[in-house]
C-alpha cells in the first residue's frame, strides 16, 4: 500500500489546511499594517523558508539546469502568484475573512475551465457538477445576508 505522505490527497488536505491559516494569520496580520507590505515581509518569510528547505533536502538545482521555457512559465506563474497575494491581502485587510477566502477559493472554478480551455484537460459531468456547487458554495459563503 502506498504511504499515505506519497499522495496527491495527503499534500492536498495540507495545503488546504495551510490556506485557510493563511486567511486567518493574513487578517490578524494586515490589521496595523499596509496590505502591500504584508504581502512582502510574507514572501520574505516565502523565500527564506523555501530556500532553507531547498538545502536542507538536498535538493538545490543550478539555474542552468533549467530550460528557458520553464523559466518563462515559472516567472508568469510567479507574476500571477504575487497578483494574487497583493490581491489577497488587499481584501483580507477590507474584508471578513470569512467571506475573503470563499471567493479567493473561485480558483478552483477558475482552474477547471482554464485547464479544460488551454491544457486539454477533460472534466466528465459529475466533475462539471462539483465546479458549479464549488462555485455556488463559495458565493453563498460570501454573501451576506
């Protein structure tokens, strides 16, 4: 039997767990602060974490051993990672939390179509019945009423 921590499910229920840690850890946090700064003592934090992992696995690369196109792609999702905190933070520090990550949360809708339109990916309608209640949930988590 597979190990457990070797699943995609097991780092997925983390991150998952992690994300709304981050909510909760962002809201407190931007609270005497500018979102815009938060974000970047948050990606400093990022970067020395990750960086730290990197050696201490063994697992540092040189930058030459990566091919120009996976350095594109990792530069534009990295672009549109920072848009994303900046984004974040920004309604984290306006927003209830509560209501912030459901909709932070449309990604997941937004990926399936993206996948669907640019990668080929196919979604069967059992799947395409998850999107909508994943994206019907996350508005009704989000409104106030």
């Amino acid at each position: 039997m597979k190990s457990l921590v070797l699943t995609w499910q097991f780092w997925a229920i983390l991150s998952a767990t992690f994300a709304a840690l981050t909510a909760i850890f962002g809201k407190i946090g931007v609270e005497n602060v500018g979102a815009d700064f938060a974000t970047f003592i948050r990606t400093i934090v990022i970067l020395a974490a990750i960086a730290a992992i990197l050696v201490a696995s063994d697992q540092w690369q040189s930058f030459g051993s990566v091919s120009p196109r996976t350095y594109l792609f990792l530069v534009l999702s990295g672009l549109a990672t920072g848009a994303s905190w900046l984004c974040y933070f920004r309604a984290l520090k306006i927003g209830d939390a509560a209501r912030v990550a459901p909709i932070d949360k449309l990604s997941v809708v937004l990926v399936a179509l993206f996948g669907v339109l640019f990668l080929g990916e196919k979604l069967s309608g059992a799947n395409w019945a998850g999107v909508a209640l994943i994206a019907a949930g996350a508005m009704l988590v989000a409104y106030r009423g």
